[in-house]
C-alpha cells in the first residue's frame, strides 16, 4: 500500500484516481470486516473468466442468446481479440474510459469484459439514450472512444458532435463492422490481464437520475467480487449449473450483477434474450430453461398475466429489485408458482444488493436483512439511530459504497462513513427492515405523513389494477392530497363508480386516512430508463405543469 492508502496504479491515465473523492468524504469500505480479502494486484476479468479456463472449465458454457451458444473459451478468445485491438489499433492506454452503446448483446458482454482486462474503465450507457443523455457521461468523464452496436450508432454521431473530446466511434455486431474485422487479425487471440490494482476503478455507472444531472459512480475491480461473494454466494446461492436471465439493461449495475458477473463468478450460463419484455422473458426461460431470473417487481406482475400454456418449472431463483416489492406481488407470483420472490434493495452507488433476505429467512412484504457483509441502521435527520419501529433514514456500509465522480452531491450521500440512500425505512425488533418511500416522496396531508408505496401496494391487491403510482398533490386545505394514478388491466374501464370502490377497498385495507382522495385513469406512467416509477413526474403532473 502506498502513502495515500491506496494500493500502486496499473493505470497509466490517473484520471480515475485524480477525480475520486477526497478519501474524508469516503464511505467506510469494509472489506475484511465482510470476510473477504483480495490481492492487492487484482484484474476482476482474470477472476471472472481466465480463471475459469486455467481450471479446465473452458467448454462450460458462458454465454446462450437466441441460437449462439458460446464456452468461457469462447468468449475469452471475443475478449482477447477486442482488448487486443483496443490496446493495438485503437490506442487504448489503462486508466481511459470506455464509452459501450449496445443492448444486452453477447458482443457487448465481450466488450465489457475487454474493457477491463485491459486496464481501461468501462462507462455503459442504455441503448435508448438519445444524443444529448449521451453528451453527458462523454463529458463528465472525459471519453474520446466508444465502442457501438452497429445498429445504435447514429445517436452516438449526434453526440460526438456535441463533444469534441471524442475522437473515435467503432461499431460491432456484424460481419463488416469495423471492430470485427479489426478482431480477426492474426495474433489476437491472447491477451494478458493488465496488472491492475484491487482499488483502480474499473467501472463509472452513471445513475439514472430521476432529478438533476446523472452522478457517475466509480467502482474498483475488488467490488466486482465483492457483491458476488456477498450477495451472490450468501444470498442468492446459486449454483454453476444454474442459468441466468433478466430483463435489466447490462448498463445498469443490477443487469450487470445479475446477468454477468454473478453467473460468471461461479462459472454458470447467462442468457440474454434479444428484447427483455414480460413475453420475451418467457420465451427465453422455456427454450433455454433458465432456473435465476433477475427483473423488476412490474415485470413479475405481467408475467403472472401471460403464464397460460406456458413452461417456465426449470425457474428455481427468482429476485425482484430496482423498486419496492407490493406484498400483493409476492403473494400472488407464490400463489401461481409456488415459488417465493427474493426481494432486495441496491443501488448504483453500492454496485447492488445489500438488503435482502435469502430464501429461507423471507418475511413477505419486508425488503429483508442485511446481505451478510454490509450493515444497516436507521437515522434521524441528525444521523442519530432512532428506536426499532420508527421510520427513518436507510444507513447501510459494507464492503461497497459511493464514490461519486468529482460531484459535490457526494456530500449527500455520507454520513460518518455511512451511505445514506435516500429511502425511509423502519426496522422491526426482529431485524427485518421495511421499506416505507423514498425519502423526498413521502406526502404530507393534513399533517398526516403518508407513504405512497404503502397505497400503491394497497390499490395493486385490487384485481381491476394493473400498475399504479400514488404521489401527493396540492390542495389548499390539506396542504397535499393523496392522488392515484392508475392504468386498469386489460378490457376494464373506468368511471366514477370505479374510484368509489377503489377507495373504498384502500380504506377497507389500510388506515383510511390514507386513501386516495383522487383517482385519474390513466394508460401509462411515467418510467425512468431502467423502468422505476418516476414519482416526481407524476407530481408534476399532479400540479397541473404539464
Ligand atoms: C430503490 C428499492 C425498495 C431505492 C439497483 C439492485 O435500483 C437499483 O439502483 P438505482 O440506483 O436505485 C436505487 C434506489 O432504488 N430500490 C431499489 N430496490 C428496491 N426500493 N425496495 C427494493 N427492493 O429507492 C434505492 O435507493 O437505480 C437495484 C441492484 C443494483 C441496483 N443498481
């Protein structure tokens, strides 16, 4: 370990190093404390992936989309080859970042894990993103390659042209694209793991924002291991046998996890299905008989709607993030396949997953405990604990945690080493923690603080309810009221009689004062890229702006 209490750089760039946050404004990074412990040389893509050949495991298979099929040896020879030409061709120095434009593609699996073996930092970005969402991270995090599915590159173009800085845009995923053919050069099928620090960052998730500008959020290669020897091997236990799916993007760290570095870490199968809706998900689980699927508590809710006729018995694992899990969900998903959902919150600035109950332990309609490795506690304004039973601040540390790309908000998120996600929370005398709103959603009606994802959860046990946001909205006497919006299912339609009963059934379920004083009918609600409610738009609608 050097001075600065980081372990020697592999990078050559130090832009990474540069640009983390002033180590006092750290969280705790509690690794040993978690039982883990890493090399202080570490390249996570020789852990991932050469190991796996070293060991004789090279035939296994790593990689299934539609008809491809690939073996770990396969996919190392793909990633090989592209390290090779961005290191050769493209100029590559470790420490640069990578900007990767592609949906859940084997190839960009590939370019992924290339990235990183040689010693650059990946920057993912969603396939939707237009133009000027993609000038952002380019910007931020001073990116001047980019590697692009071929059929996505012209949003790409329009972004170079914003941002001078730029300088090359290569596509993949078809015979004469450039990358390709760069690849099939004699002499890039090996490619040595560049000697990589455990504490060099590998990764810059941005967030999704739901306000303000995305925040990019760094991550080392030990963190790569580190969520799948907490979550993965204490938590989810999957086993190498098992094949994974979902339907979360590979640029949001929950797909990344779930869909990449958890089957990878134990040499197991992902499939990744071409186009990841209710429908789509099915499909790939009955061809490819996936037993671990990873998606968002909507997405098991239409799929509950589409099961007739259908296989899916080869499921064994199914986890539900990204938003909180209605009891109403759990139930009706255990009903139907006798299997449990294993809920569990994380968020991009703590990789994945650190509350969440493995199958044994589940209390249906708490997120669970804490992923053993990390804890958490609940605070007050101040940061004080508050008793058990009262809601509060979510507090958690482990072996993760934020760092946010040279961004003052990191401030926001750190209170004496702790990460505080900005959810409100309370913990039970048993240690199950329940999930109440975000923290900045809560609504406050006629001095009554009411969760809206205790009503949404209300309304969705309601058979007529297919999705539902609830968000407060002004009112001048009340200060707020509760406001539902609410898309039916198929074939139903509503009226004035419809919200009647609506309400009624709220304040048969929950203190009444919680009830939905409006109900609007509405087709859709608003989404975020990676598929959350996006409360704060409902509120805008709720005052009438837009
Ligand atoms: C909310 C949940 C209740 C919560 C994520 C798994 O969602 C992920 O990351 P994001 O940065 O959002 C984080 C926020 O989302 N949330 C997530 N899961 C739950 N709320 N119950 C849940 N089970 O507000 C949290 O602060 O987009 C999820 C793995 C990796 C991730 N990045």
């Amino acid at each position: 370990m050097t001075a600065s209490g980081f372990a020697r750089s592999g990078h050559q760039d130090s832009f990474a190093r540069d640009n983390l946050p002033p180590r006092e404004s750290w969280p705790d990074l509690r690794v040993e404390e978690a039982g883990l412990a890493y090399p202080e040389r570490l390249n996570c893509v020789a852990e991932l992936l050469d190991r796996h050949l070293a060991e004789g495991r090279g035939d296994r298979t790593a990689v299934i989309a539609s008809d491809l099929h690939w073996s770990y040896a396969e996919l190392a020879d793909k990633v090989n080859r592209i390290a090779n030409v961005l290191t050769r061709d493209l100029g590559l120095v470790s420490g640069n970042r990578v900007l990767l434009r592609a949906g859940n593609t084997p190839m960009m699996v590939a370019a992924y894990l290339a990235v990183i073996k040689a010693g650059g930092i990946a920057v993912a970005t969603m396939p939707m993103l237009r133009a000027g969402e993609l000038a952002y991270p380019l910007r931020k995090a001073k990116i001047a390659l980019a590697l692009c599915d071929h059929r996505l590159t012209a949003e790409l173009e329009g972004a170079k042209a914003q941002v001078p800085g730029l300088a090359r845009i290569v596509a993949f995923g078809s015979a004469d694209s450039e990358l390709d053919a760069l690849m099939a050069q004699p002499g890039y099928a090996h490619f040595e793991a560049v000697d990589t620090a455990r504490d060099d960052v590998c990764l810059i998730a941005f967030t999704s924002g739901t306000t303000g500008e995305p925040k990019g959020t760094m991550h080392f290669h030990q963190d790569m291991l580190a969520i799948c020897d907490c979550y993965g091997a204490r938590v989810l236990k999957a086993s190498p046998e098992d094949r994974f799916t979902g339907s979360p993007p590979l640029a949001f760290t929950f797909g990344l996890g779930g869909l990449v570095l958890f089957p990878m870490r134990i040499g197991a199968a992902m499939v990744l299905p071409e186009r990841a809706g209710p429908a789509d998900l099915i499909d790939a689980i009955e061809r490819h008989k996936v037993s671990v699927v990873f998606t968002a508590p909507t997405a098991y809710r239409a799929i509950l709607d589409k099961l007739d006729g259908r296989d899916i018995a080869s499921l064994r694992i199914c986890v539900s993030a990204g938003e909180a899990l209605p009891k109403a969900t759990f139930d009706a998903w255990q009903a139907r396949t006798g299997m449990p959902l294993l809920d569990g919150i994380g968020a991009t600035e703590m990789l994945h997953i650190f509350i969440g109950a493995p199958r044994e332990k589940i209390r249906p309609g708490s997120t669970g405990i804490p992923v053993p490795g990390y804890e958490a506690k609940i605070v007050d304004a101040e940061g004080r604990d508050v008793p058990d039973g009262t809601p509060g601040r979510l507090a958690v540390r482990g072996p993760t945690g934020c760092r946010y790309l040279a961004d003052a908000r990191q401030a926001n998120y750190i209170i004496d080493g702790w990460n505080i996600t900005g959810d409100t929370y309370l913990r039970d005398a048993d240690g199950y923690f329940w999930y109440q709103a975000r923290s900045d959603d809560m609504i406050v009606s006629a001095g009554y603080n009411i969760a809206g994802p205790e009503v949404e959860a209300c309304l969705l046990t309601h058979e007529v309810v297919a999705e539902c946001g609830v968000v407060g909205a002004p009112c001048p006497d009340r200060g707020q009221i509760v406001k539902a919006y609410v898309v039916l299912r198929e074939g139903i339609t509503g009226d004035d009689v419809l919200v009647k009963v609506l309400q009624e059934h709220v304040k048969a379920g929950i203190a009444p004062y919680k009830y939905p004083r409006a109900i609007e009918f509405v087709e859709a609600l608003p989404k975020t890229a990676t598929g959350k409610l996006q409360r704060f738009a409902l509120r805008q609608i709720a005052r009438g702006e837009t």
